[in-house]
C-alpha cells in the first residue's frame, strides 16, 4: 500500500498542479485589468479539446509501454510511444492550421461577433497543441520517477507565474498567453 502511495500522490500532486498552472494566466489578467478586459482574453486564451484524442491515444498506449520498459524493451516501448505520437501529431497540426487559419471565424461562431477581440489570444493559445501531442512524463513514470514529474510541474507553474508578470508588463494581456505556450514549450523540454 505505501508503495502504491508513494507513486500515485506525486502523480496526483502534478495534475493538479498542472491544472493550476493552466489557470495562472487568468488569475494574473483579473488582477491588472477590468472585467470586460478578462472577459475578452478568457474567451480567447483556452485550447478546442482536440487533445483528448491524444489523452485517448496515451491511455491505449501507456499499458503497453510501461511493460515494454518494465520488461527491459526499452527499443520497443520508445517505437510504440513514436507511433502514438505521429498518428496524434497528424491531427494535432491539422488543428493548428485549420485554428490559425479560421481563428477569427471559430471565436465569433463560438462567442459572438462581440468577442471578435478575442482572436489573437486564440490564436496563441492554439500553439499550446504542439505540446500536446503525447504525454511527456510516460517514460518518466515507467521508471516509477512520479516525483520528477510532479517537479517538473512546479516548475511550470512558478515559471509560468513570474513569466506572466513580466510579459504583461511588456507586451499587455498576449503576455499572458505567450507565458502559457514558453512554459509549455519549456516542460517538454525538461521532459525530453
């Protein structure tokens, strides 16, 4: 039982976290702007959930990969966890392009022409896809490292804190969204 502790609390402690770092951005813009000011960037800044097809592909996959490695298939787990990712990835770029392309159309069917403001904070968080793609601690918890990975997301989380700070300051509320995609960007790197 105290194994199984050990394990799943860091796991636990690292989504939730996530999930607050995902959040940080609007927390942040409700303190320096109004609130017809939020409600413009909150329209914008959230991603289509185009990535539950990738949480889908991730829960098929995990199984197999983590035995593959637990069994000392490492070559094997790394190319299922490949394929995974490029049969996701095919989708999640097509999303990018068809989002960039018709940003201005998709916030206006889904928020109104009142919204249309909204557009360029879409279009950033849209980037967020890219990180997306897979699940970058999969390997990391196939060598039972949950607390690495529960690091990894206070990392993302400060990070993505101070860094809305400073991007406000310099570049207004597409600061904020910028601050997601960098400290995304930066976890898979941390990651790989």
């Amino acid at each position: 039982f105290r194994e199984i502790l050990s394990y799943s609390i860091p796991i636990c402690l690292s989504f939730t976290i996530g999930t607050m770092s995902r959040y940080i951005d609007r927390a942040v813009i409700g303190l320096f702007y109004t609130d017809e000011q939020f409600a413009v960037y909150a329209a914008g800044a959230h991603e289509l959930p185009y990535s539950l097809v990738t949480s889908s592909i991730v829960t098929v996959l995990m199984p197999k990969v983590i035995k593959n490695y637990s069994d000392g298939v490492i070559d094997q787990s790394i190319s299922i966890w490949q394929k995974g990712m490029i049969a996701s990835s095919y989708l999640i770029f097509f999303a990018i392009g068809t989002n960039v392309l018709l940003s201005s159309e998709i916030v206006t069917v889904l928020y109104s022409e009142k919204y249309a403001e909204s557009t360029p904070y879409f279009i950033v968080y849209t980037l967020l896809l890219v990180s997306r793609i897979t699940y970058w601690g999969m390997f990391l918890q196939a060598m039972k490292k949950p607390k690495t990975i529960m690091y990894v997301s206070i990392f993302s989380l400060v990070s993505n804190l101070l860094l809305n700070f400073a991007l406000i300051r310099l570049f207004g509320m597409i600061g904020a969204a910028i601050s997601a995609v960098v400290t995304s960007y930066a976890s898979v790197g941390i990651y790989l």
